[in-house]
C-alpha cells in the first residue's frame, strides 16, 4: 500500500485494522530495541521542541525513529511536503501508529502555525527514501497541490522562517540542491509540493529570513 493511498485509507476507514495494528507495533518494536544502543538515545523532556515558538504533538513513535541526530547522521537537507488533508487530519494521522509516516513540523495554511510531531535528532519516515529520511528535516504544509489558494503568504513566511533556522543550526546552504520538494526526493511516488509551490517566492523568503538570522548572530556577537 503505497503512502498516499495509506493515507486515504486511515482518514476512510479500512478492514484489517486490529491484525495490521498488532503487525506494525510489533515491528516497530523490534526494530527501536535494535536502536536502544549506548550513545544513541539521547534524554528527552516531554513537550521540548527545537524551534522556538511552535507547539509540541508528539507523533506516534510507529512513524518515527529514535536516533541521535547529527552525531549519528549528518542532516543536510530539508525536505518540503504537502499535506493533501487539512491540518487537523495531518496532526492525526501522523498520531497513528498505522499511519507509518510523519513529518517533523506541519505548518498550517491559515495562519502559518506550526506544530513540531518529531524531533530533529529523530528520524521522522517522511521522504519513502530511507537515505533521505536519516539526513533530512520534513516539514509538511496544510493544502492540496492542485489548490493555490491554499499556499498562503503567512504560510510562506512561517515556512521560510523555520527553515532558515534549520539551516543555521546544521550549516545547510540556502538552495535548491538542499532544499527540495518531495517530488525531487529519489524514488519518490508523490507529486507533492506540486505546480503551483512558488520556488521562486519561498527561497526568497528563506534567504531573506536566513540574512535576517546572520545579521542578528554577528550583532549579538559584537
């Protein structure tokens, strides 16, 4: 079942659910106990989050990999999707262990808010490329890509902000090669962010806002 239509099927409903409830979550737990090694969990604070000012839901530890981020795997890329749901059912879905994905933030269309599912040092099952996931941060935006209108400026805006702050904290050039849509991931089966992404206005602000975090850093350095 491949992940966009994994994703129809949690929101409709779908026979099967208790086997492939049991089958996911004992995996899943097989595969973290192969993870639990020394030096590879770090301590967490329940609710902490990476970026300032946005709000803590966990996603379910089914769609994510504890890990130790960046000792264990360099993070060089940020890796932008879009939801295909409203932003309520995004936050569920990545709730649910069945659901076997989610992103590290999703910002949502109206408002630019953002809630971060996953932290950074966790490998978050986001781009269907297990290279891509282990060195990247995704961050999800509420819409569907054949509807511009739901690419908001606020949505842009909070977007680029979060980031250019990625990219400070874990030295990643301001560029296309390091900042891709999901449809650039390889092998990837999504089309996602879609047409009508403006590239163009979103590097921009990225840029913008990353200048802004340069220029804040080297006055506060003085």
């Amino acid at each position: 079942m491949g992940s966009v239509s994994r994703r129809t099927w949690l929101i409709g409903g779908g026979s099967g659910v208790a086997l492939a409830a049991a089958a996911a979550l004992n995996w899943d737990t097989a595969s973290r106990l192969w993870w639990r090694v020394p030096g590879v969990d770090k301590q967490r604070k329940e609710g902490e989050v990476d970026e300032p000012g946005v709000h803590w839901v966990a996603a379910s530890e089914g769609n994510l990999r504890f890990a130790d981020r960046p000792a264990d795997y360099v993070i060089d890329r940020v890796v932008i999707h879009v939801t295909e749901s409203d932003f309520r059912t995004a936050v569920k879905v990545f709730r649910d262990p069945l659901h076997e994905a989610a992103a590290h933030y999703v910002v949502r269309a109206s408002d630019g808010r953002t809630v971060q599912m996953v932290r950074e040092l966790d490998v978050a099952y986001h781009a269907g490329n297990r290279g891509y996931n282990e060195r990247s941060i995704g961050i999800e935006h509420e819409g569907f890509v054949d509807r511009p209108q739901n690419f908001t400026e606020a949505m842009y805006r909070s977007s680029a902000r979060l980031t250019a702050r990625i990219c400070k904290r874990y030295a990643i050039p301001v560029d296309r090669k390091h900042i891709v849509g999901h449809n650039e991931v390889p092998g990837a089966d999504h089309t996602d962010p879609g047409p009508h992404w403006d590239w163009k206005r979103y590097m921009g602000y990225v840029r913008e806002a990353r200048e802004a975090e340069a220029r804040g850093g080297s006055a506060a350095r003085r």
